[in-house]
C-alpha cells in the first residue's frame, strides 16, 4: 500500500496549520512519546556538512530515551512537524534559509517562505502540535547591557505562553545569567535542575546562578510538568548541565569572553551582534573544542527529554 499523506490539521488558533510527518501523527494519537527538536541548530548552529550528521544523531537520542524525534520547520510556508531525511537534507544544505521566530512565522507563511525555527516558534508549533517535551542547546535569554540595548531573547516570553517542558543546557553564559533567571521568574516559568542546584552555562556546568529547585529522575521531572499543566499555562525549563569530564576548560572559557567581550568594545560591536561576535572569538580561541561540547550537550539533553517525555506517557496510561 502507499504511504500515508501527511495529515494538516489546524491544532492551535494562534499557528498556522500543521503537517504532521504520518509517523508523528500516528505517536500522538497513541499518546505516544514524542520529542520535539528545533531546526535553528541545524541550519545555522553547526557548519556543513557535520550538521546532517548531527541531525541523526540527535533524533537516535530521543529513540534511546524512548521516544519519537519530530524536527520541526517551515518548509514552503508550511510548518512541518517531523522531516524526512530528504527535508533534514534541504535544512542542513540550504545557506539561505531563514532563521524564523514566532514573530517571522507570520510572514513565511503569507509568502511561501521556508525557515529553520528558534526556540520561541519550535515551542509555540509544538504545542500546537500536542508535543510536551523539547529537547534543544541551550536557551536565549537577557543580553549583558540589555538595561542600553533592550536585548533580550523572545525565548523567554514564549516559554511564559507555552505549556510543555524544555530540556536544555541553561542559557550561554555570554548572556547575562542571573538578570535571565531573574526575568524567568517573573514570566512565571518554572526552572527545576536535573539532579542539580546550579543553573549551567551552556559549555560549563557552572553558570554562575543557583536554583531554588532541582528534580532526580526523569519521573519526578514528568511529574512537575503534569502538574504544571494543571496548574496554568506556561513551560518547565529542565537545566540539564554537562559532565564536570565533558565541559569546555572553565578557566579557558571565562578568558576568552572576558578577551572577546573587551575586543568587541573596542572594535564598536553593539547589541545582536555582541554574541555572534564572542561566540566566534570563542570558537576560534578554543580550537574548534566548543563544536564539541556543543553536540555533545544537545545529545545529553534529547535522549533525558525522550526518557522525561516516556515517563509523563506512562503516568498517563
């Protein structure tokens, strides 16, 4: 027999429609586990050609975890819940595809456009979807000088509209941590460590902040998001740092910015461009080790939001 047409379905009134790949359709009508994954990381997170392998990489995490990977973007207007591996190719190969918030989804799908989704819209279309779990890098958050700048992450604003768990490894600590947290709490959006008191710093464990909570267990994880749905709307941001073993050198990390934030003062570097400006310096200063560390943080946080995404289906069974 034929494959099955995708099915598009209007899920939510504030998203456009959704295609649901028929292997995401079929996981959320069986109340199945299902992890969504943003396609950002791909597209303009990790250089060709090492991005398409992560992209398969990162969905056999959440297989590993026990449950069902739906990368997610925009093609042709269209936002795709769950790619095949010849739209995974178009995303990773593509250098002109647009990198879509919730405010530019909108526009690409007026005009046909096609876009890898952030944080901010992989959150909104998965819960349009019925997807409870998001497993991604790290977060966007308040921007040193944000008091001048008025920089600051729709990230943030999204997860206080967005009812599921996210799964990451805090926010880069080139951002300015403790005004992130502080922001957090007052868009109300829960933060819970895994197995942790300390809020990390994306390439180090230690971002500087700590956390007035921590869960043990994928278990006690699904439990806070159960009962965060109940309660009102808005994420559980799950902080899941790296390995003291598998972190970028700290004291390598914490000279380099302190080098790249100087040299971007210097050179006259303002708001958005600060943070591809250091992350650069940092890349290029750690020998490439920040590539490293960065796939290897993604693949922790997909295969623990794939076990935290099985635990909340089976509590519901």
């Amino acid at each position: 027999m034929p494959p099955e047409a995708p099915r598009t379905e209007p899920r939510h009134a504030a998203a456009p429609p959704l295609t649901l790949s028929p292997e995401i359709a079929e996981a959320l009508d069986a109340g199945a586990p299902v992890v969504a994954l943003e396609s950002t990381l791909l597209a303009h997170g990790l250089p060709r050609p090492d991005n398409r392998a992560a992209a398969d990489d990162v969905e056999a995490a959440v297989r590993a975890g026990g449950a069902v990977p739906a990368t997610i973007a925009v093609l042709d207007g269209v936002p795709h819940v769950g790619l095949t591996a010849e739209q995974v190719d178009r995303v990773c190969a593509d250098p002109d595809l647009a990198k879509l918030g919730v405010r530019d989804l909108p526009v690409a799908a007026a005009l046909g456009l096609s876009g890898a989704t952030t944080v901010s819209s992989t959150a909104l279309l998965a819960e349009a979807a019925g997807i409870a779990l998001f497993a991604t890098g790290g977060l966007g958050g308040v921007h040193r000088q944000s008091a001048e700048t008025f920089d600051e992450s729709a990230d943030l604003t999204a997860l206080s509209r967005t009812s599921l768990a996210v799964v990451c490894a805090g926010v880069k600590s080139i951002l300015d941590v403790p005004a992130t947290l502080e922001r957090l709490e007052s868009l109300s959006v829960t933060v819970v460590g895994y197995r942790t008191r300390t809020f990390p710093g994306f390439y180090v464990a230690d971002g500087g902040a700590q956390l007035d909570w921590s869960v043990e267990s994928p278990e006690q994880a699904a439990a806070v998001l159960a009962a965060r749905r109940e309660l009102a709307p808005g994420a559980v941001v799950v902080a899941n740092p790296l390995p003291a073993d598998e972190q970028l050198d700290p004291a390598l990390h914490d000279r380099v910015i302190a080098d790249a934030l100087a040299a971007a003062e210097t050179a006259g570097v303002r708001g958005k461009a600060v943070t591809p400006f250091v992350l650069d310096h940092l890349h290029r200063a750690s020998e490439g080790a920040t590539l490293a560390v960065n796939v290897r943080l993604v693949l922790r946080n997909a295969e623990l939001a794939g076990r935290i995404a099985a635990a909340l289906a089976a509590a519901a069974r």
